[in-house]
C-alpha cells in the first residue's frame, strides 16, 4: 500500500529526500512496503514516526498547503542567494568560508533540531552546523569552494520547513546589542547583590552578637571580591558618563552616582585591608544593581519605539519572483525597479509598492494601518509594499522601491521623531544639571558640618547625602513619558514625527479640519460631467482633465486618473489650492475652482452633496465642461467631532470647495464655524486670527497641498496619502481609514503630560523630604539605595501606565 510519500525513487531517502549511498541497504517498513533510507538516523526517525502512530505525517507532508506561501524546494529556485550581492547581505564571508544565520519555520522540538542538524551536516562542505529550537535559528558555516547558499536552504525546504535567511544586521542592531549589554551589567549587578547581602547578614550580626576579627576579615575579603566586577563591570556606564559630564562641563546625574559609588567603594577597599571600623559594600551592590534596573527598564520602553520600525523593516521579502516576458526569475528585493512586472503568490509578503495588474485577493494591512480586517484589492488597485497577499494569485506592477515605499516612509518619519528632542525634554535636562551642581554643593555643606560635629559619622552621612538625592527620578520623569507614549501611539495608528507634538497637541483649544482628503477618504470619484462645448465628447474632456491633473498633488486629482493615452500638456503651472493650467495642442486650458477657471464658471452647477464638490474645465477663458466629484466621508467623522467637543475643544471647518458645499456638510455635521473657498493663504489666515485670540490651533488637513498651514498651526495632524506621505509636513499622521485617531491623539497627549507633572512632583517632593532626613543622619546608605531606586522605578512604571492606553 503506498503512503504517497516521498522517496519513491530507491535512490532518494524516503525519510529525508536525500541520495541514499550505493554501498547503503537500510529500509524502513511503512505499511507493509519497503521504503530505502540513506542512514541508521532516519531509519530511527522513520520508525519513531512509524511507531507512535503519526505514520500518515509522510502522506500529509506533501499535500500542499493553500493559505501559506511555503518556499520552493527545489534547488534552482533559490540560487539567487548565490549572487554577490545576496552573500554579501546574509553572510559573513572570509576568502575560504562563509558563515550564516536562518530562520527556520515549523521547527518546534529537538527532534527537528537533530534532524536539521544531521542532514545539513552530510552536505558536501559543511563545517558546523549550530541549531537553536528556542529562537528557531541555524547557524552554519561552509567552504565556499564545496558548497553552495542555495544547497542549504533548498535541503531545508524539502525537509519540509521553511528557510528565511537573516542577515547579520538583524542580530547586530545598536538596540539589541545594547540590550544584552545590559542585561548582563544587571545580571552581574543582581548576582553581586545578593551575595553580598549574605555575607552582610554575617558581618551585621556580628556587630551584636560579637564575631571572630579572622571570620570578619574572611567575609569584608569576599565581599571585596564580589563588589568589584560590580562597580568596575555593572556600574562602568555612570563612571563613563560622570567623566564625559566633567570634560564637557556640564555635570550630569551620573555624577552623584559615580561620587557615592566610587567613595563608598574605595573606603570599603581601605577598610577591609586596615581592619577598620566598617566596610559598605552591601550599600554599594545594592545600589548598583536598583540603578541598572531603573535604566533597564528605562531602555525598554525607549526601544518600544524602536521594535515597530524593525517590525515593518523585516515585513519586506528577501526575494521576488519578476515577470520576463513569458518567463519568470527569482531575484533580490534590491533588484527591482518601478515599472518591473512581480508575481505575488499566497502567503507571500508585497515586496514594493504597486498597481495590480491582474487577478483579485484579500490583503493584511494590519502592521501599516492597524486595521485588523483584511482589505479586498483588485485590478488597478494599490498596494503597499510590507502588507502580505493572503489568498490570491496576483501580478503587480511596481511603483516604487526601497526607502520610496509607503512602509520606508513611515520608517524614515519614525526614525526623524526619536532624534526630535522635545523642547520639555530639554529643558528638564538642563534644569536636572543645575540641580546636579546643587546637590553636590549640600552634600559637601553637611559633609563640612558633621566633621566638626561628628567626625567618625562625616562620611556616612554625606554617602547617604549623595545616593538619596540623586536627581534620576527627575532626569527619566519626561522622557520615559514621551518614548511610553510614543510607541502606544504607533500601535494605534498614529505616527507622530516631530518630537514636540505631544505637548503641544496636550495644549490644544481649536482643532481646524480640512474638508477634502481629511473629512472625506481622499479616494474621490466623477458622478456626472456636464459638458458645455458642443464640439466635444466626454471623454474628450475627461482626456483633457486627465492630463492637466497629472501634476497636481490634490486629493481630487486622483479622480481624474485614467490608464489611457493623454494629451501631451506643456507650460504646465499649479496654483496650490486653486488649480492647475497648461497647454494642449497650442490652446491654453484651464481646470480647478470656479474662480481659478473663470468664463461663468462661478454661474455653474452646484454640488450635489455635502461630500461633493465641483471641478470646471476652461479653455481659452471659455467654460467647457464641470465635473461633480464625490469623495465619500471618513464612516465615523460625526463621531469624532462629538467626541473632541466632549474634550471641550472648539471645531471649525475650513474648505477650498464652494460655499453651498461646505455649509451642506458642516450643517450635516453640527460645526457652526465653517469657511469655504479657501486657498491656502485663506486658511493661514484663519488660523493666524484664532491664534492671535488666545487660541491654540491644532490643524486636521492634507499634508501636502495645505502644508504652509500646517506649518503655521501649533501642531498639526494629516491622513497618511500613500504616494504622497514622503511629502507631508505634518507633525502627525494617522494611519488607516478611520478619523478617531485624532480623539486619540488629543486625549493621549493629555494623559502624557499629566503623567510627566506627576512624574516631576514625585521627584520633586521626594527629594524635598529625602535630603533633610539623610542630612540628618536618619538614613543609612543602604536605605538611601532602596530609596533613590525606588524613585526612579516609581517614575518609569508610572511613565509605563501609557503603553496600556486605549
């Protein structure tokens, strides 16, 4: 009876696929039939499988799987990975060898481990294979004159799993390589703590119960000993960034820190090696190890903000397949070009962004927009690069590449608002120093007074002086808010790329809206055309309006799009706001608003709703034809609106569309502030004049065409336009179809800067009553540890509470 397995062939291993050696008569019997298997390991694997009844695994595993893009097994399809430029990418090669790392999908147990382990090692060239089941990765390491990239991740496709190289960048990211430095200053810092703390207990007890002076000696050496790659391995970074403080002049809260270290440290040193009175080491572990855990948790939420650009960035495929005419070739990403035709299996990620060509499926959007319900695309449809076809079969035609992609874009605007410092931000810096400077210059007063009064208590005194006070919690009070709330706010579909937008949107009073692409979807279309010229068809103006509105970024451009052949148009002008003019066949021609146009336009038709807007066609100064444009509104705008007055912020309506229009829609909407017919000149004016009222103007509106409006706003929020999101100078995008981000982004902002005042009074009130009680004498150094430590973890928990916001 036949299993349908593999290994058919008596030269193929039934289990592995691979050659069985001539001199090899091992097999294996699968229900009562002989099947050849090329070493006792798959002999054992196969009738372990056998065995426990799992047999039918050799049927199922080669049924195809529908709803998942499985790379090909075949050797020929991953020889792109043998070009220079893939080796280069995902290896890291010598003259003679060549090392890499891959991920491999559906490896889930030892047993898999040992099975890829032993089958890549029986590859010709192969000199170490390295398996990891816990991160499902493989490592190894080849002579490039033996083997071949391609002959290890095709063995490991047929093995039935799925081989995704990765290239060592992905391991060797500043973030990572950061983290697992920490990690290990903390684990060393915890490790030393808690035996330090042991061999405390010893010495404690006997300051009361009495203590051997060789058994005392012995425990104050071994804590010697275990605090030292402590403060010389865990504690290195305040040490380094005292010094860096010093050279600069300007004096940082590491400065403290490594003073109180350092000292307690070397009089610990001295006194463990002159017998003298007490040594404190157990203050010093302790408060190492709380102070690398407040930064470590610190660093955490600050690479949040990171995890989701590496997200998107790993969305990308390392290969695509491109149509050549009537063939097609696999090749690298970094290849393509706009105009190449690529064909877009199941399962398979979008490599760039493109137009469909042919063929219908459902794509997942949801690490682009947040919109978990997969979006249905057809022929002539747009899509993004990093979203993944999840059941079609479609052939794209590409737009743009790499960084020009919508997913680069977003990357890059990401990476523009991490290193936008925000104006809180810097001046809570420079407010810490001041502080810095302060604090040293109590702690040397007491120091001073103490010698005259208790000289043998001075130093402890001044020690817990140091450690109490150290400005961390006030320092991390402002930015561990803004990294917290940064990345919620990716996760909820909005994208803010400049570092000030917080505060600022925190501050808000009027938020301004923008009709076209903002309250509308921005994906318009032509309900009817009324043409005027006898000598002319529809879609002889549809031509003309086609062509003209090439060059123009407005959202209501895109209705006019058409695949046919257009006029060629010299002398082409666009008035921002207004419309667009050019030359076809050497007449002048004319299309936008009813005043840019002229010849008894502003006489035409009017809307014919409140998502509808007017666009006339003029030739010569004589009116030929006016568009009725419909561009559908956003589903939750009225939703939306209500919400921000329940903030209690005012809304207004501003509109480049005429004003029967704009009044239908802010009529429909409940907004009594609404202005129509303006250019963007109009709109500055407009927000200037609510400014100079004492208002604080946040503007909802198109990026691009609106973009000195934008600029003259307090803050400013625009809807991501695909193409045209590298243009916008917005300081906030939202990502997806929906409009509540804004309410989003506004109660956000407010809980961030709520959460920052707290953060900044508990740092204050707590320094206020510390530094009396430990001027004092009241509190040891180790309490003073527990006490700063607590502080600044009091400040990033609190400032964490925003990565729960919904």
């Amino acid at each position: 009876m036949s299993t349908g397995g593999r290994g058919q062939d008596t030269g193929t291993c039934f289990h592995c696929a691979l050659p069985v050696p001539a001199d090899c008569n091992l097999n294996v019997d699968m229900e009562g039939e002989l099947r050849p298997v090329c070493c006792p390991g798959c002999k054992a694997v196969a009738e372990l499988i056998r065995d426990s009844g799992m047999g039918r695994y050799y049927t199922l595993r080669d049924i195809p799987d529908p709803g998942v893009g499985r790379p090909p097994a075949e050797t020929t399809e991953w020889q792109v990975f043998d070009s220079e430029d893939m080796l280069a990418a995902f290896a890291d090669q010598s003259p003679d060898h060549a090392e890499t790392t891959i991920y491999v999908g559906g490896m889930y147990c030892a047993a898999c481990s040992w099975l890829i382990e032993t089958t890549l090692g029986k590859l010709p060239g192969i000199e170490s294979v390295d398996v990891s089941p816990v991160t499902h990765r493989v490592r190894v390491r080849w002579r490039l004159a033996d083997a071949r990239y391609s002959d290890i991740l095709a063995t490991l496709a047929r093995l039935g799993y799925q081989p995704q190289p990765l290239a060592p960048d992905n391991a060797t990211r500043p973030e990572l390589i950061e983290q697992r430095i920490a990690l290990k200053r903390l684990l060393v810092a915890s490790l030393g703590m808690m035996q330090v703390m042991m061999f405390a207990v010893g010495l404690y007890a006997g300051e009361f119960q009495g203590i051997d002076r060789e058994m005392q000696h012995f425990l104050r050496l071994v804590s010697f000993v275990v605090t030292t790659p402590v403060v010389f391995y865990s504690a290195r970074p305040f040490f380094a960034a005292a010094w860096r403080g010093l050279i600069a002049k300007k004096p940082g809260m590491d400065l403290p820190v490594s003073i109180a270290v350092g000292s307690a440290y070397a009089a610990s040193v001295f006194a463990t090696f002159t017998n003298g009175e007490a040594v404190w080491f157990d203050s010093v572990t302790m408060f190492v190890f709380f102070l690398t855990l407040g930064r470590f948790l610190e660093m955490r939420a600050r690479h949040r903000s990171i995890d989701r650009s590496t997200a998107l960035s790993a969305k990308l495929p390392n290969t695509a397949t491109r149509i050549e005419g009537d063939s097609n070739s696999v090749v690298p990403v970094s290849q393509l070009v706009a105009g190449d035709c690529v064909l877009i299996r199941a399962g398979d990620a979008i490599p760039a962004d493109g137009i469909i060509q042919s063929g219908s499926t459902s794509v997942d959007e949801a690490l682009l927009t947040g919109e978990a319900r997969p979006q249905l695309k057809s022929t002539g449809d747009l899509i993004a690069a990093g979203s993944v076809n999840l059941d079609g079969l479609i052939e794209m035609r590409i737009t743009r590449t790499g960084g020009d992609t919508t997913l680069g874009t977003i990357s890059r605007l990401s990476e523009r608002a991490r290193y936008t410092r925000p104006a809180f931000v810097t001046i809570a810096d420079r407010v810490a120093s001041y502080i810095v400077v302060a604090l040293l210059g109590v702690a040397t007063i007491v120091a001073a007074c103490w010698y005259f009064v208790a000289p043998e208590r001075a130093f402890v005194i001044t020690l817990s002086v140091l450690v109490v006070t150290c400005p961390c919690a006030l320092a991390l009070a402002t930015p561990a808010a803004f990294a917290a709330a940064g990345s919620r706010l990716s996760q909820l579909r909005l994208l803010v790329t400049n570092g000030n937008a917080i505060e600022a949107l925190s501050r808000a009073t009027t938020v301004i809206f923008d009709k076209t692409g903002t309250l509308t979807r921005g994906m318009p279309e032509i309900k009817s055309v009324m043409v005027l010229d006898p000598s002319m068809t529809e879609r002889d103006c549809r031509l003309i309006a086609a062509a003209l509105e090439t060059a123009s970024a407005h959202p209501l451009a895109r209705a006019f799009s058409m695949g046919a052949t257009l006029p060629k148009v010299s002398r082409q002008h666009v008035e921002i706001g207004r419309g667009v003019s050019g030359t076809i066949d050497g007449r002048h021609w004319r299309i936008g608003s009813a005043r840019f146009v002229g010849g008894g336009a502003a006489n035409g038709s009017k809307s014919t709703g409140p998502s509808a807007s007017n666009v006339f066609l003029a030739v010569d100064g004589d009116l030929v034809a006016w568009f009725d444009v419909e561009d559908e509104l956003r589903p939750d705008v009225a939703a939306t609106l209500a919400a921000i007055e329940r903030l209690g912020l005012r809304t207004a309506l501003v509109s480049g569309d005429n004003r029967n229009a704009v009044k239908d829609l802010a009529t429909r909407l409940g907004i009594t502030d609404f202005y129509s017919e303006c250019t963007p000149k109009r709109k500055l004016e407009i927000i200037e004049a609510a400014q100079r009222n004492g208002e604080r103007v946040l503007m909802v509106g198109d990026g691009i065409n609106d973009a000195p409006v934008l600029a003259g706003a307090d803050t400013s929020i625009a809807p991501a336009h695909g193409a045209l999101l590298a243009q916008t100078s917005a300081d906030v995008i939202m990502l997806g179809d929906s409009l509540q981000p804004v309410t989003t982004a506004i109660r956000m902002s407010s809980k961030t800067m709520r959460i920052v005042r707290q953060n900044l009074a508990w740092a204050i009130v707590y320094n206020a009553l510390a530094l009396p009680l430990a001027a004092a004498g009241l509190v040891p150094p180790w309490l003073a540890a527990i006490g700063m430590s607590a502080s600044s973890l009091i400040v990033v928990l609190n400032a964490l509470r925003l990565s729960r916001f919904n």
